[in-house]
C-alpha cells in the first residue's frame, strides 16, 4: 500500500531480530538494492514508563506522514495514543 497508494521508496528487505544480555539489535538488509546496503540498530530498554512527560509526548505521539498527494500535499497523522506506556490503536 504504502509504494503504491503514497509513492513511498518500500522495498524488500531481509530483518532480523536478536536478543542478547539485555540488548535488542535490529538488523536488516535491503533486497535488492547496493552490496552492502544494510541498518543495524542496538538498543537496551530501559523501565516502562508511567505516565509520559511532556516532552515525551512531543517526541512521540504527534508524528505523522507529510507525503504529495495529486499535486498538493497531504498529512496522514499518527493515529496511536500513549497510555500507561503503551501504544495503542485507537478504539
């Protein structure tokens, strides 16, 4: 949907996930694309959090996509809400 309805670059690509002594790492491998063309991403989560501060919720909960659309521009925004923590779809 994304490379057809929005034009979006999507691509194939291979991913992995590894959890090891307390540190995810994401990796992934574009298919096709240029030998050597990869991400890798470590990451050690830390506590869940309660209740989000305000610059938490600035970061996270008012993304959304900015993408043309039939000659104008169109915002499709991020639909989730942070609660206890959590993401979640609204209802």
């Amino acid at each position: 949907m994304g490379r057809a309805g929005f034009r979006l670059p999507c691509l194939w690509s291979r991913m992995s996930v590894r959890a090891a002594d307390g540190i995810v790492t994401y990796t992934s491998r574009r298919r096709p694309g240029p030998r050597g063309a990869y991400s890798r991403v470590a990451v050690r989560p830390g506590a869940r959090v309660g209740e989000p501060t305000g610059l938490e919720h600035l970061l996270t909960a008012r993304r959304g996509m900015h993408n043309a659309f039939f000659g104008g521009a169109a915002y499709l925004p991020n639909r989730t809400t942070v609660r206890a923590g959590r993401r979640t779809a609204p209802s």
